[in-house]
C-alpha cells in the first residue's frame, strides 16, 4: 500500500491541483492565485508593487508571497490614514488637509504630499492651457 502512495505522490507533482481546478472553476492559475490571497480578496496593487520593488533593488519577479505582504501592509496603511482623517476633519469626508494635519509632524512625507500637490496643481494648469490653444485654434 505505502508504494502505491508513493508512486502516486510521484506523479501527482502539484501542477495537475491547478489543472482541475481550472476545469472545474473555469479559473486560470493566475485568477486563481489573485483571489486566494486574504480573505479572497482582490489584490489590488499587484503589478505596481512588482515594478516598485524592481525599482528598488528587488528581482524583476519577486516573490507573490513578498507582494502580497507588501500589499497587506499598503492597505492597511491607507485604510488607518482614512480613519484617522475622518476622525480628525468633517465626519463622512476626507479631505486634503486632514491628510497634511496627519503627516505633519513627519517631514518628509509632509514634503512629498506637498510636492504632489503641487505638481498637481501644474498639471491642471497646463491641461487648461492646452485645451484653451486646442480650441481656439478651431
């Protein structure tokens, strides 16, 4: 009995799990490894991780289970800055400068927020410059 088990754990390498549960779910690996991450949720920030961490010194593909837990952390970040913004401003709005009190104290993302919102503010500008030439040129 233990070398039919054997002879079967030999064949049986893992790759034919995903094969059946693509026929069954009509599920790719992919689709499949996406929605089983917590709580069978979305990854969101999955390829913007990945090009992040190559960025910064990280292999070209990094590990799913090192994005995944860079991801779990990025949404719980946001989702305690979101909270304490609507703790700190106007009940049921987030607003930017709710955001900046909360950062306030750390310079360099107060810096970064603020550089941000500048450039922001350059990109409308130039947006309506653009559309004011494009349209009065016809």
């Amino acid at each position: 009995m233990a070398a039919a088990d054997d002879s079967f754990d030999q064949q049986n390498d893992g790759d034919d799990f995903f094969q059946y549960e693509e026929e069954e779910t009509g599920e790719t690996q992919s689709e499949a490894a996406i929605s089983s991450g917590t709580g069978g949720r979305k990854r969101l920030f999955s390829k913007e991780l990945r090009c992040m961490m190559y960025g910064f010194g990280d292999d070209q593909n990094p590990y799913t289970e090192s994005v995944d837990l860079l991801e779990d952390l990025v949404i719980e970040f946001i989702t305690q800055m979101t909270q304490r913004a609507m703790e700190v401003g106007r009940s049921g709005r987030v607003q930017v400068e709710d955001v900046m009190y909360l950062v306030r104290k750390d310079k360099r993302k107060y810096a970064r927020v603020h550089d941000l919102l500048n450039m922001n503010e350059e990109l409308k500008k130039a947006r309506k410059a653009f559309d004011e030439v494009k349209y009065a040129g016809v």
